[in-house]
C-alpha cells in the first residue's frame, strides 16, 4: 500500500508581495505532474456522502426507463417462450397475423427446443393485449420429447440426452487425492457434508428488452435495459440492415441487471427484426414470467465436501466434489477452499446439465456458492473438535486484513458475550440466538475504455459527459462529484450527461469493474481541465498556472490572494469555453478487496422460524468515491444474500417440465418485514488512494453466515438452502 | 386478458339480474368487487368471462353495523383495510382484525373485499399456472398429490389437496360467523362452517357452497361471550406479504386460571377453514398451562395426512397453536 501512497504534491518557490516588500517564499502546489486522488482528509466530495444526483426524478417516477418509452407509431412486442423443456414446435403464423392488431409475426425458425423458455416466436401488435392475443393466436402446438428438468433426472439411468457432450460435462480436477486421504486420516477431527444451493434468479425490477426507434431509413436508436451501452449498436447493425455508427445506444436509466444483461441478447435481437419488417418502432420487454424463464440465473451447485482440522485449529484436508447447475450453461464455481488455506487439497467441479436456461453471470458468479459450503463445512469442523468459530477462521486465513475486520464484526455483532463459540446451543434453550461468521474477496480493478469530456462553459456552467450506465450503483453521481471537488464546486456546479453511445467510451458494468475504469478517467479529465483553465487564465491574470487554484466557488491566486468567483473566472475563458478529454490513469485504480460478515438470528424451535436480528459487514475498498452510494452497495449485497438464505429458489416441476413459481409471489424475495438491522462499516484502515469495485464482494457471505447462525442457535444445520420452515424443523428432528 | 363486458347495476337486484345462473356457472359472467383474484386470473386466462358484473357501485354493502344484541354485521364490499382499523373490532374481535391485517399489502387490503377475500380461487401452483391443467381446472389430477406439495393440505385433503387461502375465513369460523347470500330466489343464511365445501363432499370445480347466481352480501358476527378473548396467528414464509403456511384463529373464554370454553380454526392447512373440535374438547374447563396446551395441539392435528414434502405443517400447527394459548394467558 505504502507505494500508493506517495502525494504528487510539489514546493514551488514564488514571489510574494508582502507589506509592501517582495519575499521569495516556498508554497506547496497542486499535483501538477497529473492527477492524484490526494489525502483523503483534503476530499470535498469523494469519500463523503454524496446523495444520488437522480435520486429526486427516479423516486417520484420521472426518470424515463426503457420500460416507460412510447414513441409514436409505436409497436408492442411480446415473445412466445417454449412451454416445454424439449421437443419441436408447429405455429399457426396466419392466425396469429389476423389477429387484430397484429402488425408484424416472426418465426425463429427453431427446429429443436432444447430448454424450458427458448424463444421461438414473437409477435408485434398497436397493443400489448393485442400482442399478447396474437401469440395465443399461434396456437403453439409442442410436441414434448423426454426432458430432464432438474439435476436428479439429468443424472438418472437413461436420462435423455440434454447436450450432445452428454449431461454430465467436463471435469476439471487439482489437488491430490492421496495427500488429503492420509491428511484426513491424521486430523483430530473431521467432518463430511453434502451442500447444495438452489438456482437464483437476478430478479431486477426491470426486466430485459429493449424500445427500438426505427422508422425506415438509415438512423436508429435503441433504449435499452442494459449493463453496457457499447455493447449493443454493434449486434443491432445486422437485424436492422445498418452500420453500428448509424445506431444510438440510450441507457439513461435502467432498472438492475446483477450481471445478466450484457448485449443486445436474444429478445434484442427479436425487436430489432420486428421493427426491421414493420418499419415502426417496437417496445419489447420481457414479461415477469418469461424473464423467469428466459433471461439468465445464478446457476444452482451441490457439493460434497470432506475436511480435516488438526486441534490447533490448522485446516489440513479438504475433499469437494462440486456439482455446477447450471442448465444448458456451464454454471460457475469458485474455488475451493475459497479464501481458506487449507494444506492439502483435491477438488473436482463438472457441470450437470439441464433442459433448463443457461446461468448467466450473477453478482460474484460463482463466490457466493463457494462461500456457502466452505463456511458451514469450517463451522462443522469447529463444533467436530470443540473449537472457537472465529478463531479458526482468523486461523486460516493468510490476509492478515480478514482477522483484523472479523475481530471488528465479531464486536459489533455481541460474539465475545455469546455463549455458543465452541459448541452449538441446544433447541430446549428459552430463547434460540445464534451467531455465524464469512468472508468474501473480489478483484474490482479497471482498465482502460474510458473516455471522459469535461466542458467548461463561459457561463460557468460544468458537464461531465461519458456513455456508460448507471445500474443504480450511483455512477452518474460520481461522474459529476470529482469534477465538481476539482472544480472546488458543490453538486449544483456539474452536471453529469451519462447513458448514450453517443458520448465518449465506457466499459461494461460487470464484474464491479466500473468504478475503477470509470473514476480514474473522471479524475483525469477533470484534471486536465483545471490545468488547461489554469494555463488560459494564468497570464490574464498576471501569475501562475501552478498558482491558480479553486476552492469553496471560486478561483484564488496564491500568489496575490485574489479571489475570483467561478463563474467571474469562466467568463474569461475563449469563446468556446474550455474542453478536456481524460482517459484512464493506472494509479488511481487498485484491484483486489476484503469483506467479514457475521449474522445474528432468532430461531423459534417450535414453528421452525427464522428471524434474522442484525447482519454487520467490514468491507474495504480502497478510497470511497462515494461514502452513502457505497453503503448502499453493501447494504444491497447483504439483502439479496439474506433473501437468498431464507427464501429465493427457483422450483422445477419434474413430472410436467415447468417452472412451476415463475413469478414474484412464489419465486419469494425478501421484504421490509425480513430484514433485520443491517450495520455496513467502511474499512477506513485500508488507506489505499485508489478506486475499486465493491458490489460483488458484498453478496458473497451473508447467506452462509446466516445459515451458520441458524446451527449456531439451536443445531439445526441445514444444508441445502433456503431457510424456511420445512427445512429448519426436519434439521430440528421435528419432521 | 381476454376481452369481456363490464357491467356497472347500481342496485344489487340489477345486478342479479345480470347472473344468469348458467353463465355463471359456466364461468361466462363473473363477479367483481375488489377485483384482486379476479383480474389476476383474467391476466392469466384462467379465467375468461364474456361478462363482468362489477358490484362496487352498489351502496350499502361496505358498512359495519352493531346488531342488536350484540352481534356485528358486516357489508361483503367493505375493505380489509376498514376491517383492520376498526378500533371497536380490534378490541372486541382482534382476531378477525388481525386477519385482516395480515393479508398481503397495504396497497392490496386498501382494495381487497370481505366478500372477495371469502370467495377468492386457489393459490395453488398448479392451479395458477396455465399449463398445467390440473384437477380444479377441469383435469383428471391434483398434480399436488404426487408432486410439489409443500403448501398443500394435511387435513381434509383429496381428491384435491388445495388449502383455501382465505385469512379471514378461519376467523369468522372462530366467531361461528354466518354469510348471507342473495339470489332472485330471496336470500338465505349458512353458517360459515358449512359455507366452505371439501373436494370429497362436492364439485371440485368449486370451494364454496355459493350457488351460480347467488351474491354473498354480508356476514353475520353473533354476540360472543362477555370473557370472550381472540387472538389470530398466522405464519407465513415471507413475513411481508404471503399466504399461510398455517395460521391458527382462537376464541376463548377464561377466568384467567382455566379455559372455560375455546373455538380453533386452523388456516393454510385443509381446502377449508377448519375447525379443529377435538382442540376445543381439550381446552374445555383446562388449566391455563403449557401441558393444557400442548395437548390441545395434539388433538388439533390428530388424523393430519401428510403429504410427501408438507409434513413440516404438523409440528409448525402445533407450535403456532401453543404460542396462540400463550398469548391468551400472556
């Protein structure tokens, strides 16, 4: 870290008329040799709280959303998803385009359906109604072949064939089988487990699609619910017979993503054609249900898992045979032991295929299942030798960074008063409280892609301008605040343009790494510009460019002390005001975060109820560009976790090949009721002076420390999730 | 949806006039009032009426009214939000109060009726979801029965295995609220207990002994005892808005050491409200104690048949039943 540390800050020797008498003193300037984020107690606005810039038009229901876009002439779309895991399909095309309303029917032509909701027609009519008439109008006749819809039936004898590799994929192994045989053999205690996680689905609140704005003619523009705006006019050139440059990419706003909305994806592509025929602008936004089925999940995992602890607390041997559910995808996994050292190690992982969607990325593909059954497989090994839950942890952990911040949630959440540390508590107890622990990891470095433009008008008025997307993370906030803190400007000084294909390059928001892409080149631009202001302003006004410096609303020569108001100053600028282009800067971005978790729950024995009564997060992440949007992150990580480990499951009927909850009442996500308090801490000991992604690791623990919690209360260990009360009384033996 | 008429009578004959009885019960006209089952089932095509006959215009059906003698009557289109924030009702009949306060959302008991609380479908999986054409749909299977069958009946189950996913009917049952029901015919009275049919006694098709035609226009509370104390206990899988896993409904007269007398209505746990009598004879003139209620639990699920994935349901009702008894000792 200390490297990172260095201030570009440098001494200038300068004249200064003082009383009367010219002095020759040393002052220190700006980071003139480029930019730096600078001490953290110097920030104005980055590592602050900054409210989100949109947060006024998007609670009261004016910031426009694909969804929300009607344009003239307009055509709404709706898409016929297969009914059937496999098997063939015959449509009634001329049906469905009598139907009134009905504009525009296209075949895709699929001569196989080969998974539950692939796309095989669609539909585009004046009306949603009247489109979703049309597709009834189809009259879709599936014809069923054998399917296997979960991974038991994939597995079974016989089982009919999901992928032409076979059902069971490719197995990847490392480790040494015989090395952890005798490392078993030799541990004080040990314990074997099998673990399985059901399928997430990402859940946004806007679902996938696009409104595509062509009429004909040689332009088009596409609104889109997307993760990356540059990702699209790229795969819209081809269906809609244009050049990508003729096409506009809009992501103003975008309703969630979580990592399974990447390109202009298959219903994209659908509305691109239909507008193509039609001629007119289609609106095509998957339904609640097909989104279900269609657009993406977190893959779901089963894990059989054999460790050894020695009685010093020393993992030494972990066996897992990892299972990835990931439908006709390969579903993601990480590592195990995940950010453990163990000594000796063998792992194998293989996909078991599904006639189901494939998984998608999901915030932290692959950590959060991983984190699941290495957590509860260290708290089985714990209770197995009668040892303490955070001290092995601690114990085993090579970044030192993790002791020290679960020693922080462990205070915070009442671990050193708890009296379950060694040993779970028993279900005959008056009041079931229990306590788990995880940790997480994630890389939310940068690079570069970005292009920023800082324009400074003569009216003083400031835009921050960049294509990307703001997924609710507040990026479009932080595109204005470290301008407006170069500028010495409050909020109302900048005004940040985002979300159009039309503004200087951005990278895709995946993998938590926006911010560190994205910052470094707002810095930089924002950098340039003061310098340029600087050098324009400088011999107006008889001093120094490296003298000039703004601060509180105004210009201020160092050398004379005047005081000039911003506004004053730009007026003095050229007649085209003042433009500066800034792209990424290596040193203000880092990679490579930590994150400890820990949960409290109430479990009540009789009825099988779990309560969550208070969730506390340690997370770092180099410099907080913005302190409030950042503790949303973590609080946001930590709900979709907690809802993860109490209710989310996507539910296979076997016999009949259908998801049979595909929709927000049965498909069971937390609300206000479930939530306990939720305490997000700042790692403020990690000093480095650099952006970094922290979205995804914040998802990666709650669930498993959540899970423990529940085994720490009253021994009820549950093993699969989630939670609910059928599980936690079988687990109690009451079932 | 498919297209329908709306109809708006402004009387409720009008609107019978409107129910021709074989239309309706070739589900060709439908009855609305709060419209939150209805619409839901339009928007999934399990329900396509030609027809509509929408009862909100008609006055005179959402009031609550003291009968005398002590009894409350209670229009079918008053809302459960009204219910809930009755401050008379929620002292001296908190567990059909708290019922209503614990359906759904704020947003949906704004607008959600009495009567269509009473008279709503099914939420069973298999019955809502469009491709799977099940018993109560008009098919040969309760597809529950040999599948997924976690919310389904351990009591009073077969040959469909749905339970009614009313709140507010295991609380009337409670109270031995009657409904009454109106038709060209004249208007007659039935006793919640018998207003709600199993799928072995009747038409599966239906769960209610509603005859197409007829309209429920309110329901009748009779005077409860002077000591009569209710409380209403519902667990649901997600506390913000969900349907019971179980839910229990108690009256109980006590002089604070014994129960002199207890009516349970067990929710989420048969196609019906159920009564569960041989709690009620347990509880009868019984020390206010644990062992007094652990025993009223036993009997409240004797004959409980489980099915593959819901046995989970047995011991959930009797914890819910016992913490129900502690709250009344409380």
């Amino acid at each position: 870290m200390s490297t990172q540390d260095k201030p570009k800050k440098k001494k200038v020797k300068v004249t200064r008329n003082e009383n009367g008498h010219p002095v020759e003193v040393e002052i220190e300037v700006d980071d003139v040799d480029g930019p730096s984020w600078g001490p953290r107690a110097g920030h104005t606005l980055v590592n602050h709280d900054v409210p989100r810039v949109d947060g006024p038009v998007k609670v009261s229901g004016r910031a426009p959303y694909p969804h929300d876009i009607r344009l003239p002439g307009m055509l709404h779309a709706r898409v016929l998803c297969a009914r059937i895991p496999a098997g063939s399909v015959r449509l009634d095309l001329e049906s469905a385009r009598k139907t009134p309303g009905v504009e525009v029917v296209l075949d895709l032509e699929v001569k196989e359906i080969r998974w539950l909701g692939q796309p095989v027609a669609a539909v585009a009519a004046t009306t949603p109604e009247k489109a979703a008439d049309g597709l009834r109008a189809l009259a879709a006749q599936f014809q069923a072949a054998g399917f296997a819809v979960t991974p038991e039936q994939a597995l079974a004898p016989n089982a009919p064939q999901v992928t032409r590799r076979g059902n069971k994929g490719k197995e990847s192994e490392n480790g040494d089988a015989e090395a952890v045989k005798a490392a078993l053999a030799a541990a004080a205690g040990t314990a074997r487990a099998e673990y399985s996680l059901p399928v997430q689905h990402h859940a946004s609140l806007e679902t996938h699609g696009v409104v595509v704005d062509y009429s004909g003619g040689d332009e088009a523009r596409i609104y889109a619910s997307t993760q990356s705006t540059f990702g699209i006019s790229e795969d819209a050139a081809e269906p809609l017979g244009l050049k990508a440059s003729q096409i506009e990419t809009i992501s103003e706003y975008m309703g969630g993503g979580f990592g399974a909305k990447f390109g202009l994806g298959i219903e994209g592509l659908i509305a691109c054609r239909l507008a193509k025929l039609a001629k007119r602008p289609v609106h095509l936004l998957l339904t609640r249900k097909d989104e279900f089925l269609a657009a993406g999940n977190r893959s779901g995992s089963r894990v059989v898992m054999e460790g050894g602890i020695a009685a010093d607390g020393k993992l030494t041997a972990l066996r897992a045979e990892i299972e990835r559910h990931g439908g006709i995808g390969g579903g993601s996994h990480a590592r195990q032991p995940y950010v453990y050292s163990v000594e000796k190690v063998h792992t194998k992982s293989y996909p078991v295929h599904t006639n189901t969607d494939g998984s998608r990325a999901m915030r932290a593909p692959g950590h959060p299942q991983a984190s699941f059954a290495i957590e509860s497989l260290i708290d089985e090994l714990c209770y197995a030798a009668n040892l303490d839950l955070l001290e092995v942890r601690k114990k085993n952990l090579a970044n030192p960074t993790y002791a020290r911040q679960l020693e922080r949630v462990a205070r915070e959440i009442g671990w050193y008063e708890h009296p379950h540390r060694t040993q779970p508590g028993r279900m005959d107890q008056r009041e079931c409280i229990g306590i788990g622990f995880g940790v997480s990891t994630w890389g939310g470095g940068g690079g570069e892609s970005c292009e920023v433009d800082v324009r400074i008008e003569r009216d003083g008025s400031v835009t921050s301008s960049v294509g990307t997307q703001d997924l609710g993370t507040g990026t479009r906030t932080y595109v204005a605040s470290i301008v407006a803190e170069e500028f010495g400007l409050g909020m109302d000084g900048v005004t940040a343009r985002i979300g159009s294909s039309r503004l200087g390059n951005a990278n895709a928001s995946g993998g938590s790494t926006t911010v560190a892409s994205l910052a470094p080149a707002v810095k930089n631009a924002a950098w340039k510009a003061r310098m340029k202001f600087a050098e324009h302003l400088a011999p107006l006004l008889g001093t120094q460019k490296e003298l000039l410096r703004f601060e509180k609303g105004e210009l201020v020569d160092q050398q004379s002390g005047k005081r000039i108001p911003f506004a004053k100053a730009c007026a003095m600028l050229p007649n085209e005001g003042l433009q500066a282009r800034g792209t990424w800067v290596a040193d203000l971005a880092g990679n490579g975060i930590q994150g400890a978790q820990a949960a409290k729950v109430r479990v009540d024995p009789l009825t099988g109820r779990v309560e969550v009564l208070k969730m506390v997060c340690v997370q770092n992440c180099g410099l907080p560009i913005n302190r409030l949007t950042l503790r949303s992150q973590i609080f946001g990580g930590m709900v979709q976790a907690l809802s993860y480990a109490l209710l989310e499951e996507r539910i296979m009927e076997p016999s009949l090949g259908l998801q049979i909850n595909p929709n927000f009442e049965d498909y069971k996500l937390a609300g206000s009721l479930e939530i306990g308090e939720i305490v997000a801490i700042i790692d403020d000991e990690d000093t480095r002076e650099q952006a970094i992604g922290v979205s995804e690791a914040t998802i990666v623990p709650g669930h498993s420390a959540i899970a423990n919690a529940v085994a720490n209360a009253c021994g009820a260990r549950v093993r699969h999730l989630p939670l609910t009360p059928d599980k936690v009384l079988a687990a109690l033996g009451k079932v | 949806m498919k297209a329908f008429r709306l109809h708006n009578p402004r009387t409720i004959e009008e609107a019978l006039q409107l129910l021709e009885p074989e239309r309706v019960s070739s589900l060709k006209t439908a009855v609305l009032a709060g419209g939150m089952d209805l619409v839901t089932e339009l928007k999934e095509y399990l329900a396509q009426p030609d027809d509509i006959v929408n009862l909100k215009g008609i006055e005179g059906l959402s009031g609550i009214e003291a009968e005398p003698g002590g009894g409350v009557r209670i229009g079918a289109l008053c809302t459960l939000a009204r219910l809930e924030e009755h401050p008379v009702l929620q002292r001296t009949h908190a567990v059909l109060t708290q019922a209503a306060a614990s359906v759904a959302s704020v947003q949906i008991r704004s607008q959600a009726t009495l009567g269509g609380n009473l008279n709503q479908r099914p939420r069973c999986w298999y019955y809502r979801n469009e491709e799977s054409v099940c018993l109560k749909k008009g098919g040969t299977e309760c597809f529950s029965y040999g599948g997924l069958n976690k919310y389904n009946a351990i009591l009073g189950g077969g040959p469909s295995y749905i339970v009614h996913p009313s709140d507010l009917a295991p609380a009337l049952l409670a109270l031995d609220a009657s409904v009454e029901l109106v038709s060209r015919k004249g208007m007659r009275t039935v006793k919640i207990e018998k207003y709600f049919t199993l799928p072995s006694e009747g038409d599966v098709l239906r769960e209610t002994a509603l005859e197409p035609g007829e309209i429920l226009r309110s329901v009748v509370i009779p005077p409860q005892k002077v000591w009569m104390r209710s409380t209403w206990l519902k667990f649901k899988e997600k506390s913000s808005f969900d349907w019971a896993l179980s839910a229990v409904a108690l009256c109980a007269v006590t002089d604070g050491k014994t129960i002199r007398e207890a009516r349970v209505a067990l929710g989420g746990v048969a196609p019906v409200p159920w009564r569960a009598k041989a709690a009620e004879a347990a509880l009868a003139n019984a020390p206010m104690e644990r062992k007094s209620f652990e025993a009223a639990a036993e009997a409240a699920l004797r004959g409980a048949e489980p099915l593959s994935q819901n046995a989970y349901k047995i011991p959930l009702t009797k914890g819910l039943l016992i913490r129900a008894l502690e709250s009344l000792a409380g």
